[in-house]
C-alpha cells in the first residue's frame, strides 16, 4: 500500500492523492511569501485528516530595508512540526540545523534525505516521510532581529488510513556549548618505559590511558522514550581554542538500546568512524548517507579548528529500540577534550514522546565569531 517511491518500484500505482500546502500568493500575484515579523510564531500548515508528508522545501529572506541580511538567521528561525494534535511538538529545531549544517550557515549539499541547494545553499530539502493519522501542524517562530519572508513547498499524499505499525517522524536540536573536558590543551606524550606499557608506541599521548567505562559524561545526541527507530543525525564541532593540532574526533560513538549499562550494544571507535570517514579527515565530502558538509581548519590557522559539520543517515541501517535509546558520544577520548558541540537527531517512535527539554534562548543558540571569521 505505501510502496512505490522509491526508484526500484516506482512504477507501482497507490490509492492516494497528491496534494501540496505552499506559500504561494493566492490573489495570483507574486507576493509568493509569508511575511514573518520579529518574535512571531506562524503556523505555515495544517492538514486535516490522514496522510504522509513526502517533501518540504523552504527558504527564507530575513533583512532591513537595504537588504542587508540578517546574520545566523538560520539560528534564529525555528521549525517546528505536531502530528495527531499534540501539545509538545515532535519537530524542533533551528531552521538551517533541520536541513543539515549547524552555526547558523548555508551551503550547497546533497544526501539522500537533506539538500542545501543554489543559490548558494538557500533552497532548503528534506525528504524525511511524515505520517499522521489526523492532522499535522507546521509552524516557524522567528527570533530575528528583521523581517522574515519565508517561502515553502509541503508535498503530502492523503490517504483514507494508515496501517497501525507507524511511527511518527521526531527531529530534536542540542547544544554544549563547553564540553568541558578534563585534559590540559597540551596533552603531552607517554614515557612508555615509566609507564610500563612497553605495548604502546612512543607517540601515545598520555590522556588515552584514561578509560570511559560508562558513558556518562558523553554529549547525548538523543535521549528518548518510547518503541521507534533512530534514523539519523549531524554533528557540528567548534574547536575554540588550540589543541595540539590534535584531532577533535578522537571519541567513540556509544548507542544504548532499552536502558542496557555500559557496554551498549553499539559501541564504535571513533568519531570519523561513525561518520564512516577515516584518519582525522580535512576534506569536504557528500553521500547519500555521511559526509563532511564543513571544515574550516584551514581558515582557523589551526589543522582542526573553527567549525566542522557532519551527517550520518541510518536509512538502510536503521536503529531499533523496544523501550528507549540513548544516542551519545565522546568529546575527545573518554571526553578529554573541551569544544563546541550541537547537534540534530532523527528518529520515528510511537507517541506519546518523552517532552523536549526547553529549546535554548536565542543568544545561546548562536555560533561563535573568531577574529579570523571576521576578516
């Protein structure tokens, strides 16, 4: 009944309709836009009845009156999404964060669920399938400063039912904004002799003989409650300040299914790992299901600073929970290292979800600005 859309069985025909929600100037004119004002939440959909939200695509201009436009907008826009008329909303996070890439920035990316797109990276995608049974609610709140005119495209599918096995699509937003790690800047090398651990090369920095033999101090990607599937997330890493020119990805990713202790059955072996890259990467790097959408080292000054983003989709690897997930991983090894960390989670479950903790105020959801960002 809901096959059909992907390429392999696409030509298999469905019992639905298409129908679209847009911003479009229903006067037939070209006022193709919904003007947003500053510290106003408007509601941009609202489907009644059954059916799946195959599509959104959105941009947005927010500025003065001399087209100056608004730093970080991106930030200061929230999205937000209700499914079946609840009051804690299953969707939100900062608008450029949803699609993809944190601090606020825009740029030009592809994977199989998200897109930046030309201009520049203004058009904004996602192909996420979104179900519900009675109705949908989509609304943005703006924090800018400025107008906001915000265009989009919401492409659904109605249906007279939907099987009983859904679950219903969640997007969260976090940020540390100091992970606050307990080794010195300057980590320094083991004497492997005074150490005896002749094992280890003469190279091994003294901080990994530490061990995390819990997790508990990991940067939680997502915490949540219920029976669903986790399909996702990206990464963003602000390296503030100088480590060695140590790479900032040297934590393991630790996933706990149905509040299982230490070890969780998904245990990696490195950030990089889990992002499916390898050796402390410094290239950009775009696939359907992981890449590196952002490196800025070389305008840092420094081999792994300023700010770094990266994507990892579980769309042929999805991962299941009976009861709950915890999805964390570690700031540096055994959490050593003291950096900037926001993240985006995806993930299907049954409702009710366990409610978000309240979404950061404005002024500390934006990204840092480095004297060198400034030139």
């Amino acid at each position: 009944m809901f096959s059909g859309n992907s390429l392999e069985s696409l030509f298999l025909l469905k019992n639905c309709k298409s129908r679209r929600i847009s911003s479009y100037d229903k006067s037939g004119g070209n006022h193709d836009w919904v003007d947003i004002e500053p510290n106003e939440t408007k509601v941009i959909a609202e489907i009644t009845g059954c059916g799946i939200i195959r599509h959104i695509w959105m941009t947005n201009w927010t500025g003065d009156e001399n087209w100056i436009e608004e730093p970080f907008n991106l930030r200061k826009l929230i999205l937000r999404m209700y499914w079946d008329g609840e009051k804690n909303p299953s969707v939100e996070v900062p608008l450029g964060d949803f699609f993809g890439i944190g601090f606020g920035l825009r740029k030009n990316f592809a994977s199989a669920a998200f897109a930046m797109s030309p201009q520049d990276g203004r058009g904004l995608s996602c192909y996420f399938p979104m179900p519900f049974r009675k109705k949908a609610v989509i609304t943005i709140e703006s924090n800018c400063e400025n107008h906001t005119n915000f265009y989009f495209y919401i492409d659904y599918e109605e249906y007279s039912e939907l099987p009983g096995d859904i679950g219903y699509f969640h997007a969260q937003w976090r940020r540390e904004i100091n992970t606050k790690g307990w080794a010195p800047i300057e980590p320094g090398l083991l004497d492997r002799e005074k150490a005896n651990v002749p094992e280890e090369p003469k190279w091994y920095p003294k901080a990994w003989l530490t061990r995390n033999r819990d997790g508990k101090d990991n940067y939680v990607i997502l915490d949540a409650v219920g029976k669903g599937k986790f399909v996702g997330c990206n990464l963003n890493i602000e390296v503030f300040e100088p480590q060695a020119n140590e790479w900032y990805g040297e934590g393991d990713d630790m996933i706990f299914i149905d509040g299982e202790p230490w070890p969780p059955s998904l245990h990696g072996t490195g950030t990089e790992d889990y992002f499916n890259t390898a050796f402390g990467p410094t290239q950009e790097f775009c696939a359907p299901y992981h890449g590196i959408t952002l490196y800025s080292g070389d305008k840092a000054g420094f081999k792994y600073g300023g700010k770094n983003s990266m994507y990892r989709l579980h769309i042929r690897d999805p991962i299941y929970f009976d009861s709950s997930i915890r999805v964390t991983i570690e700031h540096g090894h055994a959490n050593k290292l003291s950096n900037d960390y926001s993240s985006t989670a995806y993930w299907y479950q049954t409702e009710p979800h366990k409610p978000f903790d309240p979404i950061l105020q404005v002024d500390q959801r934006l990204p840092r600005i480095h004297e060198w960002e400034r030139r």
